[in-house]
C-alpha cells in the first residue's frame, strides 16, 4: 500500500511540472519594428532610427516557478546624424548594419512577475561605430555613444503582443532619450 502511495505522489508531481510547461505564455517567434534616440551633450546632438530591428526568440523556460527567456538581435540598419557645435563644427551622417549580436550586446530579457499577474522586460542595443568628427580638434565618436536601445526592466510584456514606449534619462554627461515600437511575428 506504502509503495503505490509514493508511485501516486510522483506521478501527481510530474502531472504538474508537465502542466507548468504545457502552460508556456504565447511568447512571440521575433519581434520587428523600430526604435529611435537622441542623446544631447554639450556641443553635440546625436539622432538615429534603427529600422528592421528584429529580436528572435533563443529560448523560453520554465524555472523555478516562473517563466523567463531571451530574445537576441538578428538585424537592423542604424541611420544615425551626429551634429557638433563650436570651434569643431560640423555634421556627420551615415547608416550601419547591425547584423547579428550577441547577448551581451543586444536583447530582450524577459521575466514572469512573482506575486502579481504579468511579465516584466528588458530590451538593450549597443553597438560602438566610430566616426570621425569635423575639424582638426575632435577625436573620432561614436553617436550615441554606441547605444541605439535601452528599457527599464519595470516595462511591461504582454506576450505575444507588440512591445512600444519610451524612455528618457539624464545626468550630467547629457540626456538620453529612447523610443521603440516592435510588433510579433
């Protein structure tokens, strides 16, 4: 009798891990869309749209009673225009393929809320392109400083659903401002 009690109970134990990954959120294949910036510093304005920025899932998971995952970038142009002020006065404009990158460069993380109903994200692009500024007395930049995304982790995920907002933050350096707008695929 013991022994069919224990048999029940680990059979009761696989029935809900299995049910916990047959309950996997609808999270989207990739996300595509666009994100925009600026970044203003004393003597400089960088602006940039990345279009066809595209995140593909890696991989999503069911741990330790949430699920959480990884998006990675697979793609995207950066149009970027860097504007100099000053002594060294000048423009700059160009456009670079991001191409694939890695996980510490570029995604969307994503994590289940514990203790309230939702998913949280965090999304980031950073990729350094030099340029060489105007006038003899500038050295090269990257505009942006190399950084074409970033949310906060408070951004809220519906999965499956497109994933949009802004961001904006300051200190002394200058101002950052970041808008994105992706849609599922």
């Amino acid at each position: 009798m013991r022994r069919g009690v224990i048999i029940a109970g680990l059979a009761c134990l696989l029935l809900a891990a299995s049910a916990s990954g047959a309950d996997r959120p609808p999270f989207a294949h990739a996300y595509v869309g666009t994100a925009s910036g600026t970044l203003r510093t004393n003597g400089r304005v960088d602006t940039w749209t990345v279009r066809g920025l595209t995140f593909r899932l890696q991989h999503a998971r069911y741990a330790r009673g949430r699920w959480g995952g990884t998006y990675l970038v697979s793609g995207g142009t950066v149009s970027f225009t860097t504007k100099t002020t000053g002594m060294c006065a000048g423009t700059k404009s160009g456009s670079f393929s991001l191409g694939r990158l890695s996980w510490d460069a570029a995604s969307i993380s994503f994590l289940q809320n514990l203790g309230e109903p939702g998913y949280a994200y965090e999304a980031r692009v950073a990729k350094e392109h030099p340029v060489s500024a105007e006038g003899t007395c500038a050295e090269d930049v990257s505009p942006a400083g190399g950084l074409w995304l970033l949310t906060d982790i408070g951004q809220r995920l519906v999965p499956g659903k497109r994933l949009a907002g802004h961001r904006a933050e300051s200190s002394e350096r200058g101002t950052r401002t970041w808008a994105w707008n992706l849609a599922p695929r």
